[in-house]
C-alpha cells in the first residue's frame, strides 16, 4: 500500500511521517521548490503471522509493507503549481493523508493568524480539484 501525506506548509507533515515510519527526518519549513518528498518503506508486523511462522517454521518470513511518502508543503508563492504536482504524485499512491494543523504556537510561522482545520481542509481539497 502506499500512502502520500499533504498539507499546507508547517503544519506537521514530517512530524506524522518521522511517528509513522520510526525515522527522524529533519523537521523544517521546507517547501515544494527547494525540496523532495521524504519515502519509508515500512515493515507491517502482524503477531498472527508470527504465530503461524513458528508453527510452520518456512523457509523465508515476509511481513506486508507500506510505502509512506512525505510531500513537500504548498506555500502561498507555489499555488499555482501544487494542486498539479499534487494529481501526478496521487497517480502512483492508494491513500492520501491530508494534515491540517488544529496548535498554535508562536514559533512555528504559518499563513494565518489562527488555526482553522475546515479552512485548510478546503484549501487543500480546492487546489487538488482546480488543477
């Protein structure tokens, strides 16, 4: 399965993917012009295929896997051109997580003065439908 995580910029994006994959990516406001996505391949582990391994003892174990990838942020400048990158990077995921921010804390700068998940949520989904 592979899943894409979006967002506006600073919203904790990297955050979700470093708690989702276990890695510890560098969190930054980074955006779509001076970066690429983050990608983890993550190992499923399932204590019913362990159980089945130790009855059968096989030859080789395979856990199912997901492929996480982390999006760079859409900034105010790059509108224009996300919603179209986000559309050609949806063509090879099954899943998109769309993150919003819903904290408010001085040091991390983001476009509007308060936190509006529905606002964002909107944004996001208008510039996918737009492009």
């Amino acid at each position: 399965m592979d899943i894409g995580i979006i967002g506006l910029e600073n919203t904790g994006k990297t955050t979700i993917f470093n708690a989702l994959t276990g890695l510890s990516v560098e969190v930054t406001s980074y955006s779509l012009k001076d970066s690429k996505p983050n990608t983890a391949v993550v190992k499923l582990k399932d204590q019913r295929i362990d159980y089945l391994n130790s009855i059968f003892q096989p030859e080789k174990l395979k856990y199912a896997t997901m492929n996480i990838t982390d999006m760079p942020a859409i900034s105010e400048e790059e509108r224009e051109n996300w919603g179209t990158k986000v559309v050609e990077f949806a063509k090879n995921i099954d899943v998109i997580l769309e993150i919003v921010r819903y904290f408010n804390r001085e040091d991390v700068i983001y476009r509007f003065p308060e936190p509006d998940p529905l606002r964002d949520i909107l944004t996001l989904d208008s510039e996918i439908m737009f492009s």
